[in-house]
C-alpha cells in the first residue's frame, strides 16, 4: 500500500507532459472523504456506547481506536498527495493524540507523568477518581456538568500520597506495621500511633510542597481540608473516619495535609478497612482544599427518608455555624420535610431548640459555642432556600442515579453552596423488600413499548412538558420529562433539568443525545408521534433501558432503580470510554481562519478530521491553479437567471448523464442536496425582490471585482470562482456573494445516521458590528430550523445531523433562501432592533418546521 | 414459581455481568453471574440452569470447552454464545450445533433481550 502511494506521489510531484492523474487525485479525495465520513461514524458510535443501551467491553474500545488510528494514517496520507506534502506535521499531530490514548487502554496514563500533583477544582480531570479520590471528583463533576455552586479549590491529588510515602520510606513500613497488627502482634491503638506518627514527623517532597503552597497562597484566607480517598464516597462510605480540618490558614495547609493523611491510619479507619477485607489493598489518599465557607446555616439532606416516614418526601437538617452540628450529630437540629416532586412543597417542619454551634476561630480552627437565646428556636432556613436545597440535591441523585447525601451551607449573605455529595448509605430494611420487578411493573399500563432509540439508558418519572419553541424554556418544571418534536440544540440549557426526554426526530448520535448524556438523563429519541400521545401534564414514566413508556408513576421501578442497579455511568469501562472520548470527540478547531488553524492546533481527532477535510476542500478550491496542473477536468457552467457564474464540478452521479459541452442547466442537477438548495436559491422572490435599491447585476459585478482584493483572512482562501463539487448524494458548495463568503456541505443519503449539513458564512462589506448583526439573525433563523449554530463575529459556522431525506431537503432549500436573503442584509442592518424586523421577515415567507 | 427461568452468564469482562443481570431480572428471570470460568464450571455440576450465556474467549478455560461441558451435563440447556465481532464467523462455524444463537460484542439490551426471550419461549414451548 505505502509503495503503491509513494509511486503515486512520484508521479504526481512530477507529471510527465500529457499524463493526466486528475482523476487519481480526486480519487483521493473522495477516498479521504468516505474516511473521514468513517472516522465520523465510529466517533458517533463511541458516543453511542457511553448511553449505556449496549454491552461493550475493552477490546471493542481497544479496537476502535486501532480503526481510527489506521483511518487516519490514510488520511494524512490522501491529504498530503493532493497537497504536494503540505501537512506532513500532521504526524507528530497524531502522534500527541494517539499515545496517550493507547496508555489509556493499557492503564498506564498515571505512570506517564501527564497526571498533574496539584489541580485546581475547577480544572480537575474528570472520571480519574484513582487520582482524585471519589469525593474530589465528584465536585469537579458538579462544577462543571451540573453547574452547582461549589466553594473554589484545589485537590492534592494521590500522586503526592505516593511521592510522600517514597520520599519518607514509608511505604514498606506502614506494610510491616499492619501485617504486625494483622498477626496479632500489636492491637490497632499501637499499630495506629506508630504509623500516624511516622506520618506527621514526615516532609512532603519539594516539587508538591512548592505547588500546594502556592495554590494556599491564592484565593481564601482559609481553607478546609478533606480526605478525598479513592473508593471513599463510592460503594464504601468510610463516612467520618477521615479527618476534615476547617479555618486552617495558609501557612498551616502542608502541616493539616498530612493530618488528614495521618487520618488514614486512625484505629476506626483501620478497623473499618479490615472489617471491609481491604487491608491488604493500596490506599491512596487525595486531598480536598477548598475555601471555607464561613456558613450561618449548614447541614445535610438525605433524598431518601431514611426514617422512611414518606416515600416521596426528602429530608433537610440543618443548624447554625459550621457543619460538624448536624454531620456528628452534636445536638438537635431543624428537620424539613420536603415533597420530591416539583414545586417541593414543605410537608412538615421540626423546628429544634438548637445548644450550640460551631463557628470559625479568628486565629484558625473552630470553636464551639452557645446559641444565642433569640436565634435558639429560630428557623434556620428560609421557603426559598429550601426549595432550592431540595431542587440541587434531587438533580444530583438524578445525576449519580442513587440516593444522596448533601451537605450544604448558606453564608452570611443567604447565598447556598454544595459541600459534598456521596450515596447515602441506608439498610435495606429501608426500602421494601422487592417483589418480582418484573412482576411490580406488569401492573402499570404501558404506552408504548419498544418505541424509538435509545440515546442515554436509564429511568425517569414525571409530568409531560412539551418544547416546542425556546420561549417555552423559561417555565420547563424541574423534573419533568421533556417531550419534543426535534432536538433542537437550543434544548440543552433544559437538559439538565429533565427527569427524561422523549423526542420525535434526531438520532443517538446528535447534539441533544450527547448533552443528555453527558448529564446522564434517559433519553428516547425517534419516538413516532410522541407529542400527540403524550400530552402536556401527563405523568409517566420513562425506561429507556426496556424501551417501555408507562402511564403514571411506577415506583417500584423508580426505586428498584435507583436503589438495586447498576449505575452503569460510574463502571469503570464507562469512565475509560470517557476518557477516550474526550480525546476523541470534542472539536475545538471551528473557524478555519483563526490562528490555531494548524496541525499544531489539533487536539482531538475530531480536529484532525476537522483539518484535514478543510484543506483538501481548500486546495480543490484552487481550480486555476488544480486546471493548471491537471488536464482534462471536466467543469460545467449553471447556466440561470440567477447571476452566480456557478461552476460544477461531478464526481460520480451528481448530474445528468447526458450531459455535454461546458454548460449545464438546472434541470440537469441529480445531485439531491444541490437540487434541494438550489430550488430554495432559485425559488420565486428569493433574487427577484431586491431590497437594495441599485441595479442588481451592476452591482454583484462590481462587488465580484473588488472582492479579491478585499484585505482579511476569509479573502485569502477564495481565489477561484464559485464552485459546487457534487455527487448523487453530496455537494460541496462554495459561494462568494459580493463580501460573505458562504459554505455549505451536505450529504443526503438513505440512511439518515449519514446525513448532515453544514454551513459556514462569514465576511461583509461593512464594518465588523453590522456584520456581527447579520451573524446574529442568521444564528436565530438558523436555530429556528434545529441548526447547532456557533457565531463569533461575523463567523457563523452551522450544522445539523442525522435527519432523514425530507427534512435535510427541506433545510437546503431554506439554507438556498437564506443565502439569497442575507446577502446584502448587513447594510440594511443599522441597528440591533432592526434584527426581529428581519427575522420576521423571514419567517413570514417562510413558515419555521 | 416454578415457572421463573434460571440463567447463568459468564464473561470475565465484569462490567458484562453487571450489565445483564438488572436487564435480565427485569424480564423476570433469576440470574446467577460468573467472572470465573472455574467457578462457573464448578456450578455447572451443581445445578441445572435452563439458559447458559457465556463468552468465548476467556483466561483459564476456553469458552467453547466451557459449552461443551454444559451441553454434556445438562443437554437441555439453551447456550447463548457472545462474542467479539472478529471471532464471529468461526465461532459460528465450529458450533452451529448446539448452540442457541450468536450475538456480537457490542451489543444492545433489547438484543440479548430477544434472543433469552426467544430461547425462554422454545424451553416452555418444550416442556408443555
């Protein structure tokens, strides 16, 4: 293969007269095309795979990444024999992505130095619990998936345990200790005193000291430190065996650290170790170093009731000062009980005469004192911070798919903050024992059965609230279950509010399945006729993991949920496909202009995917210059009323076969996404209404002209005519309408999973704020169309997947209007309240899906 | 409750286990899951199981000797083979005999759903 691709490239760099290897190259190019359409779909089905509907294992992840990684070797390749060798700095690119990737697969990752010592909150990788520890990276989940206030920090991550222990030589001597104790030498208040000592009298190495220090320096004044070990807060609760320090100043951070880690080896923690038969297991510790919030009100929720009093209420505690009153249960406290289901209505409230309460000291640690006697049998929680408690804690258990326990703070300015959130650790007994499952649901009519894909497994219950438009966004109830017609992107802001979503349109491998899952809410997508059977207010119930809508709530199956499965999300496959997939999936490289356009730039395979489709696209661009090196190509004229000097270019059943000399008329087109724009281009009013009161061709003429010599980036890439590169069931249109440039590529095939448009416009004659402007209309038309739009100045980069043929025909021809309709419309557009004129405008010509 | 179906799965990949067992149960079938062919094997002399999914290619024992014994202790047993796709075709070959159905590594719940419904309705089917 390499020779046959090295002779090719020899023939190609030096043509002999006459040769003609045009059709070579664009045999490449269509070649790294289906590639990159590959690459794209297995991207898409490792997406698929972290919804949980399918079984997968390591070598399937495994495999996937080889396929990638030879796809892409290809087409780096392609790329560089149309280009003559342009982009060979791809292959370091690949290289940066893809060994890390393989590290992961064999497990390596933490071995290879890339792991950081110290990290703040706000930055912590994600799904690497091993280096976090559980509790860490369940708040780094919160801050960033979730959005939840969190109190700003840093963790000392378990590398710094492992350097600690080397450095000190501890390692081997904690080991004899225990297997001392363990033979029953020595009790565990001994073995305790001994290891907890060696511990404290240590040095933490220079390179973390230094990090952690300068991390201290910055931000609060004081800090409180947490143990944050890995399996803590997972299915082992270790709840209370490791030492929290609170109001420890910067200076006191090193010292408290290893306090917390002496902690690890308190008689409780290990006693609690050996009951658990992991004694003899690794024990790695991270920290939590977070701002202390210095809280008039703090305390606890359960989500579950565990006195189990009301099976549908949650449960807050809470008290004054500090959180050790109501964690270690210090006294009495404030009880609210509080209904799950939206708007948590208050079912009942204790109010206790509270004793005492913690409180920072002013010179570090805390102290205890008396309540006030006004403050004794006061509230400590106003109706307003309750229900926003209770709406926080039931989108955690919504997110980590067991039953939690928060804890929580209210500074002195009202403001609520999440501490922690872990499983809330319940017996059984709790629960009622569980029938049959499969019993209990026969009970429950069922909607509809087997309805649909399934983009994110899992089981929801609430009442129907139907989208249908972003106005309808502001009043969705928290918890509902979300019934759509599309997945429209502008839908994400409410995902993580849904307790389910079922959607008409879209598939598992869409913008919307992928937010959804990335929030971990179960999501039905293709479901027929959804929002007729299901109508607003009705309450149902969700299992995407059986495909089963039921009518009302099926608690058993809720609880049998949440309770006895998996929560497959935290498996450690699932984290590992995590992993892999941002390094995978995410694309940063958008605006083909900006400075980090490069194989430099490339930091996920979605980006070198992303380039390298650009830059063949790019360089077929370049016809003269393509026309000058290769004989023989064939290129048509659209002969039309509508001005564009339009040159199409066929690769394979995207025109009439009869076709002959150079022209080509519009009825000649097979090409189904170009037929499709171009009756939208072409349509009645589209060119024929001109709003711009000069003479239209005079004036395309003379913009044409000075368009090249116009300055800025978008001009560089743009030295040949407007081109349209189709096939039966693709096109590549590039089109230059006086200033903007616009781009449009699409695919219409049968199978909808390999659909897609995309559409990028960018530049103008006028100054940067009136484009922006246009950018702005076309993003609110375009979103009205269920287009993912990204803007930034004048760029407008679109896109859509996965519709079936109808609908990807039906965008065309309103991407073909728009076009039409945009061209001169930053002149027009002098101010931002001339935008809505526009957009109605619009619609009223054309009646929004 | 005679009439609830019992099913063994073995694969030494554990995330599979845990995966079928909830996904099964909830079609009312009691499940009993093995990461370890040897202790699986050693359970298969103890107790009849009306289903038996098992993967092929696994550490200490081979899944097809594994199958084998299953078939030769319990000849009624329904054997439900999963597999990567890779090895698919020879599996398919070498135990065309015997075996309920073949499924390819990864696979959706409502697949494996199927097809334990599928061999459920064919034991009932048997025993009336």
């Amino acid at each position: 293969m390499w020779e046959y691709l090295h002779n090719l490239w020899k023939r190609i760099r030096w043509p002999k007269p006459g040769l003609v290897v045009f059709p070579e190259i664009f045999e490449h190019f269509q070649e790294l095309l289906q590639n990159h359409q590959q690459v794209m779909e297995l991207i898409a089905d490792l997406g698929e795979k972290s919804g949980g509907e399918y079984i997968f294992d390591r070598k399937y992840m495994a495999d996937t990444v080889d396929q990638m990684h030879t796809l892409l070797l290809h087409m780096v390749q392609r790329l560089n024999l149309i280009t003559s060798n342009r982009y060979l700095e791809l292959h370091p690119a690949l290289d940066r992505i893809f060994v890390p990737l393989e590290s992961e697969l064999r497990g390596r990752l933490s071995l290879s130095g890339e792991m950081p010592l110290v990290v703040s909150l706000a930055e912590a990788p994600l799904d690497r619990p091993e280096l976090t520890g559980g509790k860490a990276n369940n708040l780094a989940v919160i801050i960033r998936n979730l959005h939840l206030p969190v109190p700003p920090g840093f963790i000392i991550t378990t590398q710094v345990y492992r350097l600690f222990l080397e450095f000190n030589q501890l390692e081997n001597r904690i080991h004899a200790w225990l297997e001392s104790w363990a033979a029953g030498e020595k009790d565990e208040d001994q073995i305790s005193r001994q290891i907890q000592y060696s511990i404290l009298a240590g040095v933490v190495p220079q390179e973390a000291g230094v990090e952690i220090k300068r991390q201290a320096d910055k931000g609060a004044v004081h800090w409180a430190l947490r143990s944050s070990a890995y399996g803590e807060d997972g299915e082992l609760s270790f709840a209370g065996l490791h030492e929290s320090l609170l109001n420890v100043p910067p200076r006191g951070v090193l010292k408290a650290y290893k306090k917390v880690l002496a902690s690890l080896y308190s008689p409780d923690a290990l006693m609690y170790r050996q009951k658990m038969g992991m004694l003899g297991e690794d024990t790695a510790m991270a920290v939590l170093v977070q701002e202390l919030v210095p809280s008039r009100v703090s305390g606890l929720i359960h989500t579950l009731d565990i006195s189990a009093e009301a099976v549908d209420c949650l449960v807050i505690y809470a008290s004054w000062g500090l959180g050790r009153t109501v964690v270690e249960g210090r006294g009495p406290v404030d009880r609210f009980v509080v209904e799950r289901d939206y708007p948590h209505r208050i079912r009942h409230r204790e109010i206790a005469a509270k004793e005492t309460l913690v409180r920072p000291h002013t010179s570090g640690g805390e102290e205890v004192e008396e309540v006030s006697p006004e403050e004794r049998e006061a509230v400590t929680l106003s109706e307003d911070q309750i229900h926003r408690l209770a709406s926080w804690a039931l989108t955690l258990e919504r997110y980590f798919k067991r039953p939690q326990e928060v804890e929580w703070a209210v500074d002195q300015s009202g403001q609520c903050f999440i501490l922690q959130s872990r499983g809330l650790v319940f017996s059984k007994a709790v629960t009622p024992p569980q029938q049959d499952i499969c019993q209990s649901c026969a009970q429950y009519s069922v909607l509809v059965r087997d309805a649909g894909v399934v983009a994110h497994a899992g089981v929801g219950a609430g009442v129907v609230a139907q989208v249908s438009s972003d106005l309808d966004m502001t009043r969705f109830p928290e918890g509902a279950v979300l019934v759509t017609k599309y997945t429209a992107p502008w839908l994400a802001r409410i995902v993580p509010k849904a307790a389910a979503i079922i959607t008409e349109r879209g598939s598992a491998a869409g913008h919307l399945a992928t937010i959804a899952r990335e929030f971990r809410v179960p999501t039905l997508v293709g479901v027929e006729g959804a929002t007729e059977f299901l109508p607003e207010g009705m309450k149902i119930t969700v299992d995407t993991k059986s495909r089963i809508i039921y009518d009302g709530r099926v608690n058993e199956l809720l609880q049998y949920e949440l309770v006895q499965s998996l929560a497959f999300e935290d498996a450690p496959e699932f984290r590992l496909l995590r992993r892999l997939l941002s390094r995978i999936a995410p694309l940063h490289l958008i605006d083909p202009t900006a400075p980090d356009f490069t194989p430099q730039g490339c930091l996920s395979i979605h980006d070198v995917i992303r380039f390298i489709h650009e830059k063949a696209v790019e360089e077929l661009m370049d016809l003269p210059g393509l026309v000058k090196r290769f004989k023989g190509v064939h290129i048509f004229t659209l002969v039309s009323d509508v001005p564009l000097g339009l040159k199409i270019l066929d690769l394979g059943g995207g025109i009439d076969p009869e076709a002959s000399g150079s022209r080509l008329f519009p009825e000649q087109i097979r090409s189904a996404p170009m037929k499709a724009l171009w009756e939208g281009l072409s349509g009645p009013g589209v060119w024929s209404t001109d709003p711009i009161p000069v003479d239209f061709k005079g004036m395309m003429s003379s913009l044409s002209k000075t368009w090249v010599e116009t300055p800025g980036a978008a001009a560089a890439a743009v030295s040949g005519f407007n081109l349209a590169v189709v096939t039966e069931t693709y096109m590549n249109l590039h089109l230059r309408l006086g200033y903007h440039f616009n781009l449009v590529d699409a695919r219409i095939d049968p199978d909808p999973q390999r659909n897609h448009i995309y559409f990028r416009f960018v530049g103008g004659v006028t100054d940067l704020t009136r484009r922006s402007r246009r950018a702005q209309l076309l993003a609110n038309i375009l979103s009205h169309y269920h287009f993912k739009v990204d803007t930034k100045g004048d760029l407008v980069v679109a896109k859509v997947l996965h519709l079936p043929r109808e609908d990807q025909e039906n965008r065309l021809r309103i991407l073909g209007r728009l076009i039409g309709f945009t061209r001169q419309l930053d002149i027009q557009l002098r101010s931002d309240e001339d935008i809505p004129e526009f957009i109605e405008a619009f619609f009223e010509q054309n009646t929004p899906a | 409750m005679k009439d609830q179906l019992t099913i063994m799965v073995l694969d030494d990949e554990p995330i599979v286990c845990k995966r079928l067992k909830p996904a099964l149960e909830k079609l009312g079938y009691a499940v009993d899951t093995f990461t370890q062919s040897v202790e699986a094997m050693h359970q298969i002399h103890q107790t009849a199981y009306d289903i038996v999914i098992t993967d092929l290619k696994m550490k200490e024992i081979d899944g097809m000797r594994f199958l084998e014994e299953v078939k030769k202790q319990h000849p009624q047993t329904e054997v439900i083979v999963i597999t990567g796709f890779a090895t698919m075709e020879t599996a398919k070959q070498s135990f065309r005999k015997g075996v309920f159905d073949f499924i390819a590594k990864p696979f959706k719940l409502n697949e494996i759903q199927e097809v334990v419904n599928r061999a459920a309705a064919k034991i009932k089917g048997a025993a009336v």
